[in-house]
C-alpha cells in the first residue's frame, strides 16, 4: 500500500465514523442485530474463509464467530440501555 493509498484509506474511515456517530441508537442496535443475523446465517462460510487466511482450526474458526454474534446480538438487545444518558460521566465520549 502506498502512502497515498493509506492516506485515502483513513480519509474514508474518518468519513464512515462522523456518519457513524450520528447514527442514531436505534439504528445502530437495529445493524448491529442485522450483523449478527449475518455472522450466524454464514457461520460456515466465514469459518472456512478464516482458516484459509489464517490457518485457524475450523472448529476454532467456528467458535469465534459464535462469539462475534453473541456480541453483536448483546448490543441490539441492550445498546439502547447501555447508551449515556446527559449527567452521566462518560456521556460526551462518543
């Protein structure tokens, strides 16, 4: 990768997370949910693909992506909950 390419790269993940940070909590629980609908409806898939790239265990592989949804699927069902309120100590932290 070149410097420029790199450079664009961050461009765009910067771009992606001021969109992201204004994404409002509802849509974010309702993508993380649809994320973890994915991860579990291509559990297979994705653990062959991590075994090819990365020599993982498939069995391994398998694991992490239960792993992945659970956490992805924490969030959908509690995100809401778990979002700072005004007055809290972290509530500017975004």
């Amino acid at each position: 990768m070149t410097d420029a390419e790199a450079e664009a790269l961050l461009a765009r993940a910067h771009a992606a997370y001021l969109v992201w940070r204004e994404t409002p909590i509802a849509e974010r629980v309702r993508l993380f949910g649809r994320f973890a609908d994915l991860v579990e409806s291509n559990s297979e898939e994705l653990a062959r693909l991590v075994t090819l790239e990365m020599g993982k265990p498939l069995a391994q592989a398998k694991g992490e992506n239960r792993t992945a949804a659970a956490m992805f699927r924490y969030y959908a069902e509690y995100g809401e909950e778990l979002q700072p309120r005004p007055g809290d100590r972290l509530a500017g932290v975004q």
